[in-house]
C-alpha cells in the first residue's frame, strides 16, 4: 500500500461483531445444550442410551468438521469481496439453519430420518460459524487504533461469550421442564427463537462499512485474485501456527458439553439446571475477563497473555473435573468460574488480534478461517474422544483432563514459536522483511 489506511470505526464494528457473535453462537451452542441432555432421547435409538449419547455428541463435532471447508470458500470470498458481505451472509445462514433444527421430525416419528436431517441442519451451522469470527475479526482489527488493537478485537469473543450466555439461559427454563414435555415440544423453543436472529443479522449488519484496509486496497487494486493460494505459497507456517494454537478450543468444547453430561450422569447425579448455571456464570465472568486480558495484551504483548491462559487451563481442567467428581456443588461452581471464566478467557480473548496480526490484509481473512476452523475442528471431536476415553461407565475423569491438557501444551508451543505484534503497525502486519520495508518507505513518501 502506498499510504497508511484512513482512520476507521473501531467502536461500530467492534459492536457489530459483539451483537452478532452473541446472536450467532446462541445457535451454535444451545445444540451443545441439547446433544448432552436432550438429542439422545429424541434423535436417537432410546433402546441403546450410551450408544445415543456418544452418537448425539458426535453430532456436535459434524459442524466443525463442516468448518474447514466453510472456511475455505468464505475467506476466500471474504478476501475478494470484502468482510462486511460475509458477516452478513453468515448469520442469516446461521439463523435459518438453527430455526429448521427446532422443526426437525424425531427418531420415533421419522426412524432413520430424523438423524440424518439434524446432521445435514448441523453442517450448515458449521459452514456459517467458519466464516462468522473470522470476518468478524478482521472487521475489528482493521478499524482498530494501533495501540488497541487487542482490546477492539476481543469483542468478537466476547460477544461469542454473551451467545453461550445467551443459549444457557434460554435452555435452564427448558431443561427444568417434566420430561414428557421436555422431549416432546420443549427442546425445540430455543431453536426456533433463531428465527429472531435471521432477522436481527440483516438489520444489524447491512449497515456496517467496509473496514478502511479493504476498501484502500480495493481502490488500489491490491486485492488477492487467489487469496487462498497465495497464502499457502507465502504465509505456510502461520497457518500451520494458527491450526496448532486454535486446538486450545478442545478447553471450551469439553467444558461446555463433556463435563456437562459427565456432571448430569448417574455416575455424579448433578441437577440438569444447575450445572447450566455454573456454564452461564462462568460466562458471566468472562464477559468481564476477556476485554481485561485483551487490554493487558495491548500493554505487555499478545503472547505472556496468551500463554498464560493456554497453559493455566491445562491445570485447572483437572481441578474442575475433579470438583465434578466429588460431587461437591459449591466447589463446582468456584472451579467453574475461575476455570472457563477467568483463566481461559486469557487465551480466548487474545486470539482474535494474535492471529489476525500474523497476516496481511490481502490474506487476513483466509489466514484466520483456515487457520482456526481446522484448529476448532479438532477441538469438535475432541468431545466424542473425551467421551470414549472416559469409559462406558463415562466417569473416567482424569483420563479426560490428560487428554485435554495435552492440547493447551500443542497450543503453548504454536503460541510460544510465534512473533510478537502487538507494536507492529497495522499496515506492516504479516508482511515480510522486504515488504516491510517498502511498506514504511511508501509511507514516509506520502507524507513528504
């Protein structure tokens, strides 16, 4: 680029990506809701309960098996046509999916069907969320001041945070229902509330401007013709980086759907609402934590932060697995908060400006979906392993906690290998040396 980008919106957009990250993972995660405690039941052969469940969980990793792939194509198309179309696209997809969901036949009505529709709803989710964060983050970033980059781009993750909230909430009233009426009518009324959130993302989002970095680039025609192969010929081994770092989503994924029906089983006996409660709790606390962390990373670094969460949730998932096992509620509900609510949120929240800043602008897109949707891919499934590692009686706990903790340390060492950017300016990030260079004298021309 010939000159630094003009000055953008960092507080419109980091809004646009709080709301719709919130309305765009309350879809994704009240089916996490649903395949731990209710799915098995209604989609699922009910003669075969443990085969069910394991089958149900491994629906929840469909979506992120779909998300490689989403992946490709949106940040292919985010890189060409620009972020704001993207966001837009997918949370009406999201939305639309999610509402079908809620209108699905069951097992008992439709046989086989019935779990085949749910996969198919499944995957069009995940489609949607590979392309939602990615685009989301890039728009935050390339509004952003310099100086604050962290703090504007934690609010993707922090509104992905509120959607968790969100789906909890929603699904405690639900959960609490008789069971005749909870596997009958009651499990769909999350789903089709997503009707709200179709119609919510085109109202909020069809307004936004195109982040500044986009639009100079397409006015000096410095758009990728092929972003997707460029990438992988240029920028290989940040990729490979981001895929390793994003597998610290395994932390979420098992705390927001494995413990959840490890801790409802007949093996610990917890009470369905009240285990959502510590979920939506510590997502409370997150709330707060993530833009905290994202600020100190703006202070100290992206990666001490970021560090710090990877490898402080590969301790606590043993101490909150093992507050589950002595069935102890209130230290349950201690271990949950500081767990999930504050020492993860220092790796949640970081990741959307330490990713991003690894790539150009003529890639960032793409870098980041690829990157992270395969990462998150791994993290799906890592629900259904946890499942069979935790036995057929499924309170193998420490098994779980190992297993989880080996990919905080993956994501340690991807963190710890990367570059520091969080003083790189804006319009040198993910550049090399040579283009660095030309990158500041072209600035400093235009300023003569």
């Amino acid at each position: 680029m010939s000159a630094a980008p003009p000055q953008g919106k960092p507080r419109k957009a980091a809004l646009a990506a709080w709301i719709g990250s919130a309305l765009e993972y309350y879809d994704f995660f009240i089916y996490g809701s649903a395949a731990a405690l209710v799915f098995p039941k209604v989609f699922f052969d009910p003669d075969d309960p443990a085969t069910a469940t394991l089958i149900s969980l491994a629906t929840f990793g469909v979506a992120y098996a779909a998300r490689p792939l989403g992946a490709l194509l949106l940040g292919h198309l985010g890189d060409r046509l620009g972020r704001r179309k993207i966001m837009v696209w997918t949370l009406v997809l999201m939305g639309l999916s999610t509402f079908l969901i809620g209108c699905l036949p069951t097992y008992s009505q439709v046989g086989t069907l019935a779990p085949v529709l749910l996969v198919l709803m499944r995957v069009f989710q995940g489609l949607s969320a590979a392309g939602e964060q990615a685009s989301a983050n890039a728009m935050t970033l390339e509004h952003a001041p310099e100086h604050r980059r962290g703090y504007y781009t934690s609010f993707t993750l922090n509104g992905t945070q509120a959607g968790q909230i969100l789906a909890t909430v929603v699904f405690i009233p639900v959960a609490a229902l008789p069971d005749e009426q909870l596997y009958t009518w009651g499990w769909r009324i999350p789903f089709l509330l997503s009707v709200v959130v179709a119609v919510a993302g085109y109202v909020i989002r069809r307004t936004l401007e195109e982040t500044p970095v986009f639009r100079q680039a397409s006015a000096e025609r410095d758009v990728a013709r092929m972003p997707l192969a460029e990438l992988l010929r240029d920028h290989w081994a940040d990729v490979l980086r981001v895929v390793a770092a994003a597998t610290i989503a395994t932390v979420s994924t098992v705390f927001s759907v494995w413990a959840l029906a490890y801790a409802t089983s007949d093996a610990v006996g917890f009470d369905k609402a009240d285990i959502l409660w510590v979920n939506g709790c510590a997502n409370g606390v997150a709330l707060l934590a993530i833009p905290l962390w994202a600020k100190l990373s703006d202070r100290i670094g992206r990666k001490p932060v970021f560090l710090t969460g990877a490898l402080g949730s590969g301790v606590m998932v043993f101490v909150y697995l093992w507050a589950i096992s002595t069935g102890s509620y209130p230290l349950v509900f201690v271990a949950g908060l500081a767990f999930f609510g504050v020492v993860y949120s220092a790796a949640n929240g970081i990741w959307p400006s330490f990713y991003g800043e690894m790539f150009p602008a003529r890639v960032r897109l793409s870098g980041m979906a690829v990157g992270t949707q395969i990462g998150f891919a791994v993290a799906g499934f890592a629900v259904t392993f946890a499942a069979q590692i935790a036995g057929p009686d499924g309170d193998d706990w420490l098994g779980v906690a190992i297993f989880t903790a080996v990919f905080c340390a993956v994501c340690a060492i991807a963190v710890a290998t990367g570059r520091e950017t969080h003083r790189v300016p804006t319009a040198d990030l993910g550049l090399r040396p040579r283009e660095r260079s030309a990158s500041i004298a072209a600035r400093q021309s235009a300023t003569i």
